[in-house]
C-alpha cells in the first residue's frame, strides 16, 4: 500500500498532478486547490491506492489527517472514492465535520452527488466514525464533544424519516415499534425502523 509520495511536482492540473518519484511518474487525484506548490518543486502528499479489478488509483492529500477523512468517508454507505474526494474538496476538512456536528444536511448538499437523503446517511454514519475528538465544535473552548451532540436515538430516527418523506403517522407507528430497542445506534435504529415500515407496505 502507498501511503506517502515525496518528489518533484512535474505537472498539475484541476483535481490531478503528476508527482515524480525516483524517475517514476505518480498520477494523483487531489482535491481542487489544496496543494501547494509550483510545477518543479518538492511535495509531499499523504496517499490512498483505491484498488479495483481494472484499476489501481492514487488520491492524494497535503496531510495525514485529511487522508484518514477522506478513508472514514469511504466507509460511508453509497460513498465511493470520487464522491469522497469531492466532499473534502468542496467543504474542506474542517467544514465537512462542522457540517456533521452540526447536522446540517443543506450544507453537505452542497457537494456535487449529494443529495437530502445521502446527506442524512453521512450524517448518522460519520458522527459515530470520525469520533469525539474530530467533533469538538471549532470555536468553543473546552466543548465537549459528546455534550454537543448528544440527543435521543429516536429524535434523531424521526429526523431522518422525516428527511426520507415519510408521513408523520408513519413515523408515528415506526416509532411505537421501537419501544425498548434503544439500546441501538442512530443509524442502527433506522434501519430497523425502515424494515418495519417495509413490512407494513
């Protein structure tokens, strides 16, 4: 696995350069902007080789912290390399865990392919994966983390099915179907939610 690349910068254009290594040239995607540095210079880029049956990617990053985002991103269900890298790029790092923490869905629409509802889903799949520390709220002092997003799994699955388009009496009785399943995850107990509605279809 290539995990870092440090070498001249022998061409760059919109969201790709080409990084030479001993004599080998690297096509890396990167996101738009972030690298910085001219055509013949030194850089270093924290990598990540997607590996597919007919393809061996490299999407490159200025650090570490911003690579393992973009890994945690992959994580997330219908989130592939591309969509990934278009979120760092578009939000930036730091905005894109604002975003989450904050549970603002028109803010990660923003991001070209995400639309409410893959909004929703990297909200209640990131906030667990990108842990306390990456979601301590920028710009309060000594905030904690799991203080700032605390809230009740079942307010958070209403939310969600609200956002999915499902009438409030549906909600309703998803919700009366959970009594004593609390002990789940958000994102778990949408999922369970969503089986029940299915059944009663």
């Amino acid at each position: 696995m290539i995990g870092l690349l440090t070498g001249r910068l022998a061409a760059a254009s919109l969201g790709e350069v080409v990084l030479e290594v001993g004599g080998v040239g690297y096509r890396v995607h990167v996101p738009p902007g972030s690298l910085e540095g001219s055509v013949g210079e030194t850089v270093t880029l924290h990598t990540h080789l997607s590996v597919r049956e007919d393809s061996l990617t490299l999407y490159g990053f200025a650090d570490p912290a911003t690579r393992d985002l973009f890994e945690t991103l992959l994580g997330v269900t219908g989130v592939g390399p591309k969509l990934a890298l278009a979120a760092v790029g578009t939000m930036g790092a730091d905005g894109l865990r604002r975003a989450v923490v904050g549970e603002d869905v028109a803010a990660l629409t923003v991001v070209p392919g995400v639309g409410r509802k893959g909004a929703q889903r990297m909200i209640l799949e990131l906030r667990e994966r990108l842990g306390p520390e990456a979601l301590e709220p920028a710009g309060v002092p000594g905030a904690v983390a799991g203080e700032a997003v605390a809230a009740d799994p079942r307010t958070e699955v209403r939310e969600a099915l609200a956002s999915l388009g499902y009438a409030a009496a549906e909600v309703q009785r998803a919700l009366d179907g959970l009594e004593g399943e609390e002990d789940g995850s958000p994102e778990e107990l949408l999922r369970r939610a969503l089986q029940r509605l299915g059944s009663r279809a």
